[in-house]
C-alpha cells in the first residue's frame, strides 16, 4: 500500500495549488507533517475570490471562543481570538477593525493568525469631543481597507465616524486619524463605503454616490458618480445598479449570478456558480444596526438570513442563535497571513 506522506514535495506544491476553498487547503495541511510543510501562503492561489465565513460572538461575555461557520461545506472552527474579545468588530479583506467597549482603543486584527496592528485612539480624530458617541465603541459605523495588510504595507483604512457623518483614514505611521473634507462635510448621514480599483466609493442616505481618492498621495480627491432615486420615508426593497465609470443607475431584481454579503463587513459580492452552497441572486446579511445591541438584554445578532430577490422571502443561514451587546456575528472573509 503506498505511503502518501513520501510524495515528492514538488508534486504536493502542485497539488497545493488546485484547491479553490480555504478550507480545503487547511483540510490538506493536516493531513500529516510532509503535507503541512508545503500548505503556506505562498503556495495558495491566494488572488481567487472568497466567500466570507460567519463569525459567531463569543460563546460567553469574555471567554473569547468563537465558531467561524462556512457556508460552502458546513465547516466550523473553534477559534480562541483574545484579542477580539469584549471588542466590536467590523471586518475588511479578512482583517478585522476593533474598538474596544471599555477603552474605544482599536486596532487591526487578523483572526486566524492573531497578527495585531495597532492603530491610533478614536480621540485622535478632528473635532472627536463635538462628535462623540454615548459608547466608545460605537463611534465608528464602517471600516475598509484599500489593500490587505496581509500582503502590502501600502494601503489605507477608511472609516465612517462621528455619527455616520464623517469621513477619515489612516495609514502605516501616521500617529492620528485624518479628516476627509469636500462639499457639504458637514451635511452628511453616510450609509456604506466600499473600495474598488483603488478607490473609495461612499453612498449618503441621500442615495449620491460618491468616489474617494485617498490611496494617491497627496490631497483627497472626489466627485459625485451617481444620483439614487431618493424619497424621504420610502421603505420600499429597491435595488439598484450602478455601472461605471458613467454612473448610469438602473433598477433592478436581478444581481447577474452574484451574491452579495452585507452587515458589518465590508460589503462583498462574489460569483455563486464558483462556490457550492452559495445562491445566485441572494443576498446573505448580518445584524449591523447597532443602535439596538445595547438595547435589549440578549444583545444583536437575531436580525441576519438570506434575502430572495426573486420572491422577498428570507431563510436562515446559520440556525445556532449566537447573540452580543458587543460584537453579534459578522462576516469574515478567511485568508492566511
């Protein structure tokens, strides 16, 4: 019977390299010791598109244990992320923004490696005492990143702050947070912000949607792109597409094949047919209204599923009821360090 812990390494490389799922290639490396030797970062095809995986909160306030569930095959982990804990988490390429619940320090975070950047106090930020927030760890509404951290020390963090009416970033060695500045700075309820070809796109609850240059050196640049019909109290489901780079906004129940996943991450859209499990024309979302985390006594978290474009029908996606004042769960794309 042949021994397949003495396959050349070469051949393992090789084999490495097939697989599409994260899991999977963690699967591969603990097979035996000449396996995991070659499951590195660097033999992963690390440029194909994820799916997130569902971080749940922590199993008990403090204990710092969580289950991180992926949706393709039914994966858990049990992952122990102390320094996530008793922290709210918003997660951008794979990397998780945290502000603490006591202290409002935060920092980068990579979950599976536990790799810490640290980041400048929330206090840094312009005008912070006129814009503050009644719990430190809500100041912040969104956080993206430009590039992940995993692979380049060029990139940048942007965030929503102040009461989702404010804009600002930061960048390796910069000691406190920069403001981002442009018509009507003051007049602004900021809804998302994602970035896209090294750009950084925002969308008001005005339904503009505006594009950022932060990542050029220099001073900030930008411009309104496109124009969402808009009425004041409509809570209707609408959907819109916008093209660019014209801008041309279309209406829509139709997301071409994609799958969106929204919540307190950054906002990601990948191929269904590439992924088993994941549906076409879904969207799969988290609790991200953390107005109400505090609210009640069991916390956030029960607000998250799978919307049905097609029929407005909305179906579980993790049927374990994992709830947080603090961190609720949120999405994570995973990826090595």
């Amino acid at each position: 019977m042949p021994d397949w812990s003495e396959l050349p390494y070469d051949l393992l490389v090789l084999v490495s390299r097939c697989f599409h799922l994260i899991e999977d290639f963690l699967n591969f490396g603990i097979a035996c010791k000449s396996w995991h030797s070659v499951a590195t970062k660097h033999n992963f095809n690390s440029e194909l598109p994820r799916i997130p995986w569902l971080m749940s909160a922590e199993e008990e306030e403090g204990n710092s244990f969580r289950k991180i569930f992926s949706l393709s095959n039914g994966m858990i982990l049990n992952k122990r992320i102390p320094k996530a804990s008793r922290k709210r988490c918003m997660e951008s390429m794979g990397w998780l923004f945290t502000v603490g619940e006591d202290d409002g320090e935060t920092s980068l975070l990579h979950p599976f490696s536990v790799v810490q950047i640290e980041l400048p106090h929330q206090y840094t930020t312009v005008d912070y005492y006129d814009h503050e927030s009644e719990y430190l760890m809500t100041f912040y509404r969104k956080a993206v990143l430009s590039a992940s951290p995993s692979r380049t020390s060029d990139y940048v963090l942007m965030v929503i702050d102040g009461g989702m009416c404010f804009l600002s970033f930061w960048r390796p060695g910069d000691l406190r947070w920069t403001r981002v500045s442009w018509e009507e700075t003051n007049y602004n309820l900021l809804c998302d912000l994602v970035c896209f070809n090294g750009q950084i796109y925002v969308v008001r609850a005005t339904g503009q949607v505006i594009v950022f240059d932060v990542v050029a050196p220099g001073p900030t640049r930008s411009h309104i792109i496109a124009q969402v019909p808009f009425q004041p109290g409509d809570k209707r489901e609408q959907l819109y597409i916008v093209d660019l780079p014209d801008g041309k906004v279309t209406e829509t129940r139709d997301l071409r094949g994609m799958a969106f996943f929204l919540g307190a991450n950054a906002s990601l859209s990948v191929q269904a047919s590439q992924y088993p499990g994941i549906k076409p024309n879904h969207i799969y979302f988290t609790d991200d209204f953390f107005e109400t985390y505090t609210a009640y006594i069991e916390g956030g978290g029960s607000d998250m599923g799978v919307f049905n474009l097609a029929d407005g029908s909305i179906q579980p996606h993790y049927n374990v009821v994992s709830l947080s004042r603090v961190c609720p769960p949120t999405w994570v794309t995973p990826i090595l360090y």
